[in-house]
C-alpha cells in the first residue's frame, strides 16, 4: 500500500492541529476545529496502521508497530485532554504537552518508516 494517504491525512491532522492549538492559547472555543482535527487524526491513524500492515519490513527502519504506537496514544491523549479539564488545567496541560510530543514523534518516525519501506 502506498504511504501518501498516510502522509497528507498526517499532514491536514498537523495542520488542523495547529490551528486547535492557536485558538486554545487565545482561548477562543471553536469546537469544529478540534472535532476536524479528530477526524482527521483517526483517518491518518487508520491510513497509517493500514500502511504498516500491508507494508514489508525495513532494514534499519524504525520498528513497524512504532508509528501506529505513538499516533495512537497521541490520539487518546488528545481525546482526554478536554475531558480532564475539568479536574485541574495542568493536567490538562501537561497531557496536551504529551499529545503534541507523541503527536510529532509519531509523523517523523512515520515518515522514517515509509522512507526506509
């Protein structure tokens, strides 16, 4: 399988990720463009593991369940962040630090992966 849909569907969830980002630090409410950014984490994930799946080991890559690994968790915490808002705001900020590391990490060894598949 092809890793392009994989990458643009990462790419629009980074993208719309910022944007979720830069409304959330002006404390602007646009709930839309988090739900998008779901949406659109939940497809690259899917294309992502898909891509994985169907694609052959690389020598000196990255491990194969490493990028769905990361995207996923970055994806869970993510989707807990606003849930845990309401127990504490440093949580919550500490939680969305760990969703744009894992979030990051997850993309750039994604693209080391397709890069060495």
């Amino acid at each position: 399988m092809s890793t392009t849909p994989a990458i643009l569907a990462l790419v629009a969830t980074l993208a719309a990720g910022i944007a979720a980002g830069l409304l959330f630090l002006q404390r602007k409410r646009r709930g839309w463009v988090g739900r998008a950014h779901l949406l659109l984490a939940l497809a690259g994930l899917a294309l992502a593991a898909l891509a994985v799946l169907g694609g052959r080991p690389a020598p000196g890559g990255p491990p194969a369940a490493l990028p769905p690994g990361l995207l996923a968790a970055a994806t869970l915490a993510g989707f807990a962040a606003p849930r845990l808002a309401r127990r504490g705001y440093p949580r919550m900020q500490l939680l969305l630090a760990g969703h744009l590391l894992a979030g990051i990490a997850g993309f750039l060894v994604f693209l080391a992966w397709a890069r060495n598949g």
